[in-house]
C-alpha cells in the first residue's frame, strides 16, 4: 500500500516543479536634474554704506540736543536713499520656503 502510495505521490510531486522563466532584468534610465549653485541676489556693484553724520561718537560729542537733531536729520536723507537703493535688491532675492 505505501509502495501505491509513493507511485501516486511522484508524478504529483513532478507537476509542481515545472521550471518557470525568470523575468528577464529591465534597465531604466531616468534623468535626473540637479539645481546648479545658486547665484548671489546681492550685485558686486551695490557698494558699502556711507558714513553717516549721526554716528555714537557724534551723538555723544553733541554739546546739547540741538546738535543731536540736526546730526540725525543731515543723515536722514543719506540713509532714505541708501534704503531706496537696497530695497528692490531686497525684492529680487527667492524667498526662503
């Protein structure tokens, strides 16, 4: 009876082992693009700031509060043009995210 058995099991046994085909590898090339460095927002020609009359030492050295108000207000303009130069250089750089 094993011996049956045995004969019956082989032949089963030999129809799950069919060999299958690999799948054969597949190559995919994808492009990938990388952001290049990014450029200054600040231009090499902007220059420094100027000297403005209204600087610690010069308040300090007023000799009363007349002094001080006129040294603000002759850096006032210097100061109001510097901003107009700087703030749409300001405008132009990305936003940070």
């Amino acid at each position: 009876m094993k011996i049956l058995l045995l004969m019956a099991a082989i032949p089963l046994a030999a129809c799950s082992t069919v060999p299958t085909v690999a799948p054969q590898p597949q190559v995919v090339i994808k492009e990938v693009v990388v952001p290049g460095p990014p450029s200054p927002c600040v231009p090499k020609n902007i220059g420094g700031p100027p000297v403005y009359q209204d600087s610690d030492t010069a308040l300090r050295a007023a000799k009363d509060a007349a002094e001080r108000y006129r040294l603000m207000a002759a850096a006032r303009p210097l100061r109001m043009a510097r901003l107009n130069e700087l703030e749409p250089v300001v405008a132009s750089c990305p936003k940070e995210k």
